[in-house]
C-alpha cells in the first residue's frame, strides 16, 4: 500500500483533530488528571489566589490525560483551584464567552498573539501562563498588585515577559486561530486546550489533495 505524501498526512492529522476536538467539546463528562508538566518555568515567590501565602507555582503547559487515553497540553484557567493527579469527572464546553465573560476578548488575543510561541520555549510558556492568570483573576493587568502578585523574589524574566504579553493587548490582534475546548471542573483547577484553525491556504491544499485522492481510489476500484 502506497504512503500518503508527507503534506497530506500532515493535513489529514490535523483535520482529523481539529474534528476530534470540535466533536468532544459537547461531551461531558470526562476524566481528566495531571500526568506530566510541558514547557514553563518555576516561578519563584509568587502570590495566587489559590493559597494564603506565596509560593514556587509551575507557570507553563501542563500535559493532561483524558479518558485515561489522550493526551494533551493545556494551560490553567483557574488559579483558584489545584490540579488533579488522579482522575476527576470534568464537564466540557466550547462556549468561551460564557466562561470567561468580559475577559473573553484580552484571552483570545493573547492566544492569537502568543500561544504558538509557548510550544516549546519555557520563558514564553511561563510568561504567558501568568499572564493568562492575571486577565482572569485581576482586573488591573498590574503584576504587582491584586490577587496574582508578583515580588522581588518573583523570577524578574518570567515577570518581564508576561508584562509585555499584557502591554500588546493593548494594541492589534495575532493572526492564529484557534477552537478553544474549556474542561472545568468544581473541585480543581480548570483548563483550556487548542487547536490551531489551519490557513485557508492550507485547507484549499487538503481539499484539492482530497479530492485527488478519492479519484485515485475510483480509478482502482
């Protein structure tokens, strides 16, 4: 059996999942536990509001499993709350604006401008992670202050990086596109996954290669 070209696999793999995840968004409930930590740093001394007293968080992608099968990475919405190392039951949505109300508009644009680049760098995961904590739980964007407080013993890079993630909300919109599932849960910390929306450039190549591929298949048959 002839292998599929390299673009096509490619395509086909993110088509699949993009369907995958549009498809479970309306599924609830799910078993989900923290099996393992991504891209992110320690933050140092760091004040969430999940604790009386500040700590060394995990500000990053945490890799999550689902069903005891699927695996995936996820940022935490919910600093309120802990992650669970065992399975929980979770309730599933794709309704972003009902979860996170007036903050609805800052947290797709800091996807858009920014979440590529957490896949695999550390400091920009960790950046972003705080930063998404401060939209969701300050109304300020001020690091220093409120309910997500940073200190001089807060690492000065991870701070520095999430500020300027929060000073270009201020400013133009990223490119990227994402389907945003929310898994939530009321007795720990909520998550959010993506899936990057491929170009319509890239769509137009899968539907073409598609279609050539099901007229080869007609010519076999």
């Amino acid at each position: 059996m002839q292998s599929y070209p390299k673009f096509l696999s490619t395509l086909l793999s993110a088509f699949f999942l993009l369907a995958a995840l549009v498809g479970k968004a309306e599924a609830t409930p799910v078993l989900i536990k923290e099996v393992g930590l991504s891209s992110g740093l320690y933050t140092g001394s760091l004040t969430l509001p999940v604790s009386s007293s500040p700590q060394n968080y995990f500000a990053g992608l945490q890799q999550l499993q689902i069903d005891n099968s699927t695996t995936v990475l996820a940022f935490c919405i919910d600093p309120f709350q802990w992650s669970p190392t065992s399975n929980v039951s979770y309730n599933v949505s794709s309704n972003i604006g009902a979860y996170f109300g007036a903050d609805t508009g800052d947290v797709a644009k800091l996807y858009s401008l920014f979440y590529m680049s957490t896949l695999g760098n550390n400091l920009n995961a960790a950046g972003f992670q705080l930063a998404l904590w401060e939209l969701i739980a300050d109304s300020s964007k001020n690091l220093s202050a409120d309910l997500v407080k940073t200190s001089s013993a807060t690492d000065a890079s991870i701070k520095a990086k999430a500020q300027s993630m929060l000073n270009a909300l201020s400013g133009a919109g990223g490119t990227d596109q994402f389907v945003y599932t929310i898994y939530s849960s009321t007795t720990n910390q909520d998550y959010l996954v993506v899936q990057r929306v491929p170009e319509p450039a890239a769509l137009a190549l899968f539907a073409i290669a598609l279609i050539g591929l099901m007229a080869v298949s007609r010519r076999r048959g």
